[in-house]
C-alpha cells in the first residue's frame, strides 16, 4: 500500500531556496513537509563557493542565532576589476550604499538544515520525487519513494519545485524538463582549493590577454581561485606548478600567494530560464527554474530573491484565499531574473576572452572595461547589481 502524508505546501529540494521557503512559510504559521533524495551529509558536505548580497543576508538574519553568515562570513565592500596589469577598485559602499558577504553556500544549508530541524520541520532525506499529480487541481500530490524505497505520496495545497537543475517539477510546470530558454557558453572554469593565506582582501576579477581569472577567497587559511579554460579540460591535465603559472600570469601587478592545491574541478557556463514558472498549484524556484553563469554571483541570491516572492503569494493564498500574489509570481520573478541573466552575461562577456576573439575585438573590450571604471555611473552600475537590487514591492 502507497502511505499518505498530508500538510498544507510540499517542497522538492532541500537546497538553501527549499528550506528557506519553509523557514518563511512556518513564521507564518504554514506547515509543510521537505524532501531531498541526498542524505543530510550529502546536502551539507558538497562544497560551493558564496557571495550573498545585502538583501539575501537580511532574510538570513531571520534565522536569528543559527544564522552565521554575519558572524563566520567576511563583509565585502568592493571588488577589483583587473586589465592591463592595473587594478580598479569598485567602491559599493561609496557607490550605493551596500555591501555583500563571503560565506560558501554549504554554511549557509548547514544553518538553515539546524534552523529548522530545531523547528520541528518534517525534513526527509533520501527520498525520491518521480513526478506531481494533479497540479490544476486544490490538491496536488507528490508521487515519491522514501529511503528504503517503498512508496508514498504527500498530498498538498501547493507544491514547490525547489530541486535543482535536474528539476522533476519544472516536467509538469513547463511540459518538459529541457522546457526553457537556453545558452552554453564556450569556455568554463577551472577551479582549485588550496591551503594558503588570502593573495587580497577583497575578489579580483581579472582579464588578460591569456584569458579570465577570479582570485576569491574561502577562509583565512583556504582559498579559492578560477581560470578560464576549454570546457572539455581535464583537471589532471596540469601539474601544481603548471596551475599556479596559469593562474599568476592571468593577473599581472599581483603576486599570487601559493600553498597546497587539495581540490581542482571544470565548472560549465550555462544559462537557462524554464518557459514556464508556474501551473496550477505547482511552482519553481531556484535552479529547478533558472541558473546563470557564475560571474555575476547571482545563483543562490536569485533563488532566495524567488522565495522571497513566492512565500508571500503563499500567505496570502493559505491564510487570506487570495490568489493574486500568486498569478503575479511568474511576472514579478521573471522581471528579476532577467535582469540578473543580463548581469551575469554583461560580466562574463566583459571579463572572458571568446576562442574566436579578433584584435579589434579584444581592444573593444578594454574599451568597455574603462568606460565602467572610468565612469561614476558605471561603477555605481556595477555596484548595484552586484550588491543586489533592493526590493521595492
């Protein structure tokens, strides 16, 4: 027999958008029920770099003492942009007002995996979503099978795909998985973890003639680097010595503090936003509904920018019967995430050099990147959407 459970929202995916939601729907009194085919060492343990902006640190706050980024994670007031051996600093506190923190995605899910497990959250690790029945109706069903697979559905007033870019829920909420707007990029990166004191206080965002480079940190004593490469490089295709040459001459006029490299990957660019971001009583968030290329720091902050929303339209369904904030979600978060899609393209097209790029191509660019460090506008542009636009409704 298929066992039945029962609540009010159902949420696939207990990434940082997932457990947040459900943090926002139990404040106001909104039970739900949260599952993630990954077990809890899984979730907690797959590494990922994290700059969060003023606003995601502000919902964060509401965790109160389980949220760490203040506390663990660094405050950044600017970022460099490097070019042509010379280093510009970008002043967000001098340009808006803002700033935004250092703190790796894995901390953040630890927080809000202890934050609302010390709630009393119906929390399943190890469960596997197939597919939703019944999203046009008042009560859609999740269709799962737990950890010893056997079985169950959970039956809902609302249902949330909040898992990944693999999502099951955008099949029934667009019509397809692959359901969307789509761009590979030709080059990735690639990426190492090493044992060494900070190289700069704040990131370095380089371009060279050799191509991208990201000098960003982890902690006082791990830090962590990015070099543009080939998509289909293969990570022990380089010896240490090799990668810290790679890295060093991608940023002239700074001197690289080396140490051990215990960690090294190939990160794809892709962007992607589904065709559809609800359908009846079933909506997406997150990856499961967008994903961008890592230049602009905007995966995780556009996740939570998502439920910032949709938690809202869900008060006002659940508590109040009143359906509008939800027929406005799909227009209010596509609104911001195409504007991040923009950002996160303006800064890798900016930063990146293209395999086919031409002289003229390559001196347009340097153009470009001195009409932003050059310009009060365009550093104040710059510093806005990298802080995160503030929320207005």
């Amino acid at each position: 027999m298929t066992t039945t459970v029962r609540t009010r929202v159902a949420i696939i995916g207990a990434g940082p958008a997932g457990l947040l939601l459900s943090h926002l729907l139990d404040e106001a009194g909104i039970a739900s029920v949260v599952i993630d085919q990954r077990s809890r060492d899984e979730i907690e343990s797959t590494i990922r770099a994290g700059i969060l902006e003023q606003g995601t640190v502000e919902l964060l706050d509401t965790l109160g003492a389980h949220s760490r980024a203040r506390t663990v994670g660094h405050r950044h007031d600017g970022i460099e942009l490097r070019f042509e051996g010379e280093g510009h600093r970008i002043d967000f506190a001098a340009s808006v007002g803002r700033a935004v923190w250092l703190y790796p995605q894995h901390e953040v899910l630890k927080d809000l995996v202890a934050a609302r497990l010390a709630a009393g959250q119906d929390l399943r690790f190890g469960v596997t979503a197939e597919g939703i029945a019944d999203a046009e109706t008042s009560r859609p069903r999740v269709i799962a099978r737990d950890a010893d697979g056997q079985p169950f559905e959970i039956e809902a007033e609302f249902v949330v795909g909040s898992d990944g870019s693999r999502s099951i829920a955008r099949a029934t909420v667009s019509g397809s998985s692959q359901g969307g707007f789509f761009r590979e990029y030709p080059f990735a990166w690639f990426g190492i973890l090493c044992e060494a004191p900070p190289s700069a206080d704040e990131l370095i965002y380089s371009n060279s003639p050799d191509g991208f480079a990201l000098v960003s940190q982890r902690s006082d004593t791990v830090q962590r680097m990015y070099f543009q490469c080939d998509p289909d490089t293969d990570t022990a295709a380089f010896s240490e010595e090799q990668l810290w040459e790679e890295l060093q001459k991608r940023v002239p006029g700074t001197t690289l503090k080396q140490g051990p490299i215990f960690q090294r990957d190939v990160l794809r660019f892709r962007s992607f936003v589904a065709h559809e971001l609800r359908r009846g009583r079933v909506a997406l968030v997150g990856d499961a509904a967008h994903t961008v290329p890592p230049t602009g720091a905007k995966g995780m902050n556009l996740a939570i920018a998502d439920v910032r929303l949709l938690a809202d339209a869900l008060r006002r369904l659940l508590l109040e019967g009143d359906e509008r904030g939800l027929d406005a979600y799909p227009e209010k978060a596509l609104r911001r995430i195409w504007k991040a899609q923009h950002f996160s393209w303006w800064m890798t097209s900016l930063l990146h050099v293209a395999p086919d790029a031409t002289a003229f191509d390559r001196r347009r660019q340097v153009g470009e990147l001195r009409t932003v460090v050059e310009s009060e506008h365009g550093r104040a542009f710059l510093a806005e959407a990298y802080c995160g636009w503030p929320f207005t409704d």
